[in-house]
C-alpha cells in the first residue's frame, strides 16, 4: 500500500496552486466554468437564504450564492 502525503506537503502543493487554480481553470474552459456556477447560483439561491460551502472547491460558488442571499441570508 502506497504512503500517504504528509500534511505539510500537501499544504505546500495547495499553497503554490490555489491562488492561480480559478484563474487557470477559466482559461482552461474558455469561462465556461464560471457561467456554469453562475447558472447554478441563479437557478437554486433565492435572497434570504442560508447558504452553506461544504468546501468542495475554491469557494467561488459559496461567494457567488452568499452575494445571491444578500445580507438577510447566511454564509456558513
């Protein structure tokens, strides 16, 4: 069975990827990615709702729905 990553190099990777990670991907996808998050929030997130990022991903769609829920919602 194969070792597992400790965590300080796994932070290491995330910390020399993450902040360019959404800006890649949207190029990658020519934006397609952010329409797709966008559509989703517009879609499902009314104002006043709770809004909960189950940390999935870069945090791009949470802000996009919290921003949806306005400040009579909730970001958890």
């Amino acid at each position: 069975m194969k070792k597992a990553l400790n965590r300080e190099m796994v932070r290491s990777i995330y910390d020399r990827t993450a902040s360019r990670y959404d800006r890649l991907h949207g190029f990658l996808t020519g934006g397609s990615d952010d329409r797709g998050r966008k559509l989703l929030v517009d879609t499902t997130v009314k104002a006043g709702n709770c809004v909960l990022d189950a940390g999935g991903g870069t945090g791009t769609t949470a802000i996009y729905a919290a921003r949806k829920a306005g400040k009579d919602g909730a970001e958890s």
